[in-house]
C-alpha cells in the first residue's frame, strides 16, 4: 500500500468539518438587526428615563421636523419601553426597545445634520414665521408646514436634489407669512382694540391717549410696508402700538370713574389706594403726609425688601454651594466603602427622596396640583396654571402657585428639571405644539428670573397634544389634557 495515498476517513472527516461551517455561517445574521440585542446590566428604569430626556432634547431641537419618520420612531420605542416597563413585562424587551430607541434617535440626528445644511435658508425663513406668530394663521400655515416636512423627508430618503431645487419657493412663502402673522397678529389686534375704543366714545373721553394709540399704530402699518426684511425694529413698533392700544380702555374706563365723583372723592381713593399698597408691604402709615411723600414711602419699602430678597437668595445659593461639596465628600468616601454601606447610603438616599415627596405634597390644595412619584422623579402636574386663551402670559394670579412650585424645587437644593406644556387636540398639530412650548417656556423663564435655578438646570418642551391624559371628546377631558407638568430629577437618584 502506498503510505501517501490519503485515507478516505480523511476525506469523510473534512467534508463533515466544511458542511459545519457552512451552516455555521449560514446561521449568522447578516444585519444589525439580526445580531441578538446586547442587553446592558443597567438598570432599566434609568434607561427609559434617559431616554425619555433625549427624546425632549431632539424635539426642542426640532428634530421631529427635521427628520420626522426616524424621530417618529424613537418616539414609538420610547413610549413603547416605557408602557412594557409600567407594565412590568421582560427587563430585556424593555431594553431592547431602549436600544432600539437611541439607535433610531441616533439616525435622526444624522439626517437633521443633512437637513440644516441643506435647508439652511428655509429653515431660518420657517423659524422667524414662528416666532412672528404664523401658526396661527391656520390652513395656510399648516400647507407651508406640509411643504416643508415632505422635503425633511426627501432628504430622508436620499433625494437632496427635490429638497434643493424647492427650497428658495418655499422660504419665500414662509417669509410671507411672517409678515402677515406680524401684521394680522399684533396690528390687526390693535386695530381691532382701536375701533372698539373709538366705538366706545374714546375720542372724546380720552383724546390724546386715543390720538397717540393711533399715530403708534399709522407708524407700525407703514414701517412695515416699507421695510417687511427689518424685524426687530418692526417688531418693536408694533409693541408698541399694541401696548398702547389696550393702555387705552383702563384709561377710558378710570376717567369715566373718575368723571362721576366730586374732586374730594377723587383725593380719598387715591388716598386709599396708597394706603391698601403701604398695608401690604407693612410700610408706616402716612397718609397725614402729601401723594408725594406716600409714594416715595412705598418706593423705599419696595426697594428695602429687594435688597433683603437679593441677600437671602445669595445666602440660600451658598448654601447650595456648601451642600453641593458635602455630597460631593460624601460620593468620595461612598466609592471607598463597602458594598453593605453603599447599599446602606442608597436606601438613605431613598428615605430622603420619599420625605422629600411627602413635604412638597403638603405644598399643594388638591385643585392646584396633583404630585405624585415617576420611579426617581418627583411630578408635580399643575392644574391651576392658566393662560388667556391662545396666549402663553403667565397671570398675576399664578404667582402664588409659581411661588410654591418654587419652594417644591428648592427641596432638592439644584435638581435637574423639565418643564412639559401639553395642549388639548382643539387646532391644528403646528398650533397645539408651538403653543405649548411657549407656555412652557413662559413658566421656566418665571423660575429663572425668580433665581429658582441656574438656567442649565432647567429646560422647556412643548408638546402640543400628542400626549393626552383624557379624551379630548368632552370639555372636562380636554380641561385635564391642558396642562403644565413640572419634572424633578434630584441630583442625588433614590434607590430604585
């Protein structure tokens, strides 16, 4: 027998091995969709949470506009996650659709990218119309917006060209809407505020303050004309004008008062008011004292109690500061200790959050807000917030529930916080949603101007009426979905 002759064992063998890998290799996923989803040992609550953060940061970035079909579907991984996990279905689906999610939300920030070079014009021209005020211009506005989302899509699907070629059309409808939201917005107010006024008999109870709204209104209406690329100076005038058109009936309305009462009578109510001003603000009584010297004692209480204000937020500030060291000592020495007092500090951490809950419930009657725990997150869902209708001006009347709110945050020393506007689904989804972010933000820069938090720990989105609570079929459904939601994040996480 020839010893180099190979066997036919040897031949059977290999042929076994190469029909191994072959399957093996058949067998493997030829996509990333098919690779078996990683699923991360962090804890799944924190994830959608995470999530949940980056899905409001891409929208006030406007991403849903600027790549809607992949930000539609990280909104749906979310809300999907977060439903599976309330639900208390498989840790792992949860996860995946997490995953899911940040992938989906990842491919939306890359076609957002794409979409801002390419419609860098449209996009500025589509911006100023909304902060003119065009979504409220209705059918227009929303064909403007359909025009405009159906080229984010054609950049989604690869065809720059359409995008490009429909641009430079659609910004110049975009800045004629500008002009007519400015003009029909606020000169059309203050036309319609001038004729009821004049219909009221202003120009004869109160000539010059009717004369003057007036000219403010001409000058507006022809500076606008003339120069419809030159915003701010348009957009002051135009304040302007509406500011003095409503100063006119309170004007009306007191000289009318004022007309029926004899010269005595008009010395003991101003006397009066300033009495009921100085009562408030524990200020000497003066009223043996002339108008002047009542008013100057009323402008000095003010100023005294600015100034102790300005000093007890510094003084509340440095010891924020201070407590902020303190846990940061104590996160050093948390690092060096043993599991048991790791586990020891977090069920601490725990108990704080639960007092801390517990206390700002008491902050709050039942028909102002309902607060309530979202895993590591205090919510404090205000239901007395209102706005005038269509307007997102935060009342006088709010004050002392904005008040508490403050004193709610101030709990948690500088926690992380959101502020959510979410509208009922009366108008349109363009309207409802910019609506909404402006409540909100008019809600958060009240918290920043009142020094509640640095401006980098709060932030505002709007989300117009895409995520009801009630139906919107009846009056006290819609009444539930129009809301404000405020969201606190301690820097220091409970235990889960």
């Amino acid at each position: 027998m020839n010893k180099n002759k190979t066997s036919p064992i040897f031949y059977l063998i290999m042929m076994i091995v190469s029909l191994f890998l072959i399957t093996a290799c058949a067998g493997t996923p030829s996509s990333p969709e098919a690779l078996p989803s990683m699923v991360s040992a962090e804890n799944p609550v924190e994830m959608v949470n995470r999530l949940g953060g980056h899905i409001a940061d891409a929208r006030k970035n406007q991403l849903n506009v600027l790549s809607p079909t992949w930000y539609a579907k990280a909104e749906g991984s979310y809300l999907k996650a977060k439903n599976d996990l309330e639900k208390g279905k498989e840790l792992s689906v949860v996860r995946e659709y997490v995953n899911n999610g940040e992938t989906q939300l990842q491919k939306s920030e890359e076609m957002a990218k794409i979409s801002r070079t390419t419609l860098g014009e449209l996009i500025e021209a589509r911006n100023k119309a909304r902060v003119a005020g065009a979504t409220d211009l209705g059918k227009d506005y929303v064909a403007a917006e359909n025009r405009f989302l159906s080229l984010t899509r054609a950049i989604e699907s690869n065809d720059l060209r359409y995008a490009q070629n429909n641009q430079k059309k659609l910004a110049g409808v975009f800045r004629e809407l500008e002009i007519r939201a400015i003009k029909e917005k606020t000169i059309g107010e203050v036309n319609t505020l001038i004729d009821q006024a004049e219909r009221s008999g202003a120009k004869k109870i109160t000539p010059k303050s009717f004369a003057l709204a007036q000219e403010k209104l001409k000058e507006a209406d022809e500076f606008i004309t003339e120069n419809p690329y030159d915003k701010d100076t348009m957009k002051k005038k135009a304040d302007k004008a509406l500011f003095l058109a409503k100063r006119l009936h309170p004007i009306m309305d007191q000289s009318r008062k004022i007309k029926s009462m004899d010269s005595e009578q008009i010395a003991l109510w101003m006397e009066d008011t300033l009495y009921k001003t100085t009562r408030k603000l524990s200020a000497p009584d003066m009223r043996d004292q002339n108008f002047e010297i009542q008013m100057e004692n009323i402008l000095g209480t003010i100023e005294t109690l600015q100034s102790d204000h300005d000093f007890m937020i510094e003084k509340v500030n440095s010891q924020q500061e201070q407590m902020e060291v303190l846990n940061q000592r104590i996160a050093l020495l948390d690092k060096q200790t043993r599991r048991g007092q790791a586990e020891k500090d977090r069920l601490a951490a725990e108990k704080q959050f639960n007092q801390q809950y517990n206390e700002v419930q008491t902050f709050f009657d039942r028909d102002e807000a309902e607060v309530y725990k979202q895993e590591n997150q205090l919510v404090i869902r205000l239901k007395a917030v209102k706005f005038p209708v269509g307007q997102s001006i935060l009342m006088p009347g709010t004050y002392t529930l904005m008040s508490k709110v403050q004193r709610a945050i101030r709990i948690f020393g500088e926690p992380q916080v959101v502020v959510e506007g979410h509208t009922d689904s009366t108008g349109s989804d363009e309207v409802n949603e910019h609506l909404s972010q402006q409540r909100a933000e008019a809600v958060m820069e009240y918290l920043i101007a009142n020094k509640t938090l640095p401006s980098d720990k709060i932030m505002a989105v709007g989300f117009g009426s895409v995520r009801p609570l009630a139906s919107n079929e009846t009056p006290e459904g819609r009444a539930i979905n129009r809301r404000i939601d405020v969201i606190i994040t301690p820097t220091v996480k409970p235990a889960l």
